[in-house]
C-alpha cells in the first residue's frame, strides 16, 4: 500500500468513527422516547390541573360577586334601619313632650 493509499484508508476510518460517535444507539433513541412520553403525560396533568385552576377561580369570583352583592343589600339595610331608627326616636320624643302636656294639664286642674 502506497503512502497516499494509508493516508486516505485513515481519513475514511476517522469518518467513519465520526458518523458512529454521532449516531443515537437504540437504547438512547428508547431512553428519549420514554423521556418524551413522561414530558407528554406530565404536561397533560398540568393542563388537566390548570382547568380545575381556572374552574376554582370562576366559582370563587361568582362568590365574590355574590357577597358583594349581599354587603350591597345589607348597607341598604342598616341605612334603613337608622332611618327608622331616627323616626322612632322622633316619635318618643314627641310622646314625651305630650306626656309632659299631660302631665302639667293634670296638675293645673
């Protein structure tokens, strides 16, 4: 074999040994698709657990409305009883000072 001849039988080899080192063995490519198909089942759990997300935040911001609703209803309830409140006073007030007519009509008799 001539000089030329080996030195172009080792570039091929040193290809060669490139290729094979570049190559994905059966046992990696099996490793990466178990990888990916935990990936796959892990993102779907994570989907699954943000529509129950999504689910809670509805139903907490229904809630939310409702009791802002309720406290609504309640301050109009409260302003209303301090008006009766206030007109019930009125009227003691008013039935004091005609106890107080009476009382003095009674005393002048």
């Amino acid at each position: 074999m001539g000089a030329n001849t080996k030195e172009v039988m080792l570039a091929v080899m040193d290809e060669i040994e490139q290729h094979r080192e570049a190559q994905v063995t059966k046992t990696e490519f099996n490793e990466l698709k178990e990888i990916v198909k935990a990936l796959g089942q892990t993102t779907n759990r994570l989907a699954q657990a943000q529509g129950r997300t999504e689910k809670a935040l509805e139903s907490l911001t229904i809630g939310q409305k409702s009791a802002e609703t309720d406290i609504s209803e309640l301050k109009n309830i409260v302003k209303n009883l301090a008006k009766a409140q206030e007109r019930t006073e009125a009227a003691i007030e008013s039935l004091a000072k005609a106890q107080e007519q009476t009382e003095n009509t009674v005393r002048n008799t």
